[in-house]
C-alpha cells in the first residue's frame, strides 16, 4: 500500500510517518519502480505500535527502546517494565505540576471580583512575575 492508504490504516499523518522513518523509527519503506514508498502488514504493526506509544505520552526516543524491545524476542520484560515505570513516574510529576498550576489559577479566580471593576489580581499576579528581577 502507498503512504495515503498506511496514513489512513494507522491513523497517523503521511508526514509523520516520512518523519518516523527520517528519524530512524521505522524502517525505510520499500519504494515502487517509481519511487513510491510502499508499506506492508509489518510497517502496519510499527505504525499501530508508535501511535498507540506516542498516545500514551512516551517521547520519540522512548518509543524507539519499545520499539527495538518489541521486536527483540529475547528481551526480558522487566526490561519494559522498568521503562514504563520511568514513565509513569514522569507522568505523576508532571500530574503534580499541573495540579500546582491549577490550583494557583483557581485561588486567582477566586480571588478575582468579574466585574466592571479594573481591578484583577489575575492581572497583578501575571505581571508580578520574577523574571525582571535583579
């Protein structure tokens, strides 16, 4: 299949995966006599494997340690799931930095009267940001 139908099937951008295989990802795809990339069931189950990787938030370049993972039938599973708990640890943080962000926003609102007044401490506290400070 050409790249538009491997797109479709997976659900992913032709330019996405022209990036995936610049990058090294996917393996470069096999090309027509006139040089169209041609994909088959295999480059499929690649493309299914990084989007669903890439959906569950892993970086590039954790997706290609699944991915060299996936496809070494030696490897040991604690292996991915060392990898996985690395990410899952990753996630709580940034969980916990976004609660910090919401929670900050919240009291900011709250704060804030929504009227015709032009006073906002929406405002004050954006513009009170440390990064001028000397």
């Amino acid at each position: 299949m050409n790249i538009g139908q491997a797109a479709r099937k997976s659900g992913l951008s032709a330019k996405m995966i022209r990036y995936y295989e610049s990058i090294g990802l996917l393996r470069p795809a096999h090309r027509s006599d006139s040089g169209y990339r041609l994909y088959g069931d295999e480059d499929l189950h690649s493309l299914a494997f990084i989007k669903r990787s890439r959906d569950l938030g892993f970086s590039l370049e954790e997706v290609g340690k699944l991915l060299t993972l996936w496809q070494d039938r030696q490897r040991a599973s604690a292996d991915v799931k060392a990898l996985a708990r690395q990410h899952i640890d990753e996630l709580n943080q940034k969980i916990r930095e976004l609660a910090g962000l919401r929670d900050t926003l919240q009291d900011l609102v709250e704060h804030c009267h929504g009227d015709h007044r032009p006073d906002c401490p929406i405002l004050k506290e954006l513009a009170s940001g440390s990064c001028c400070e000397s």
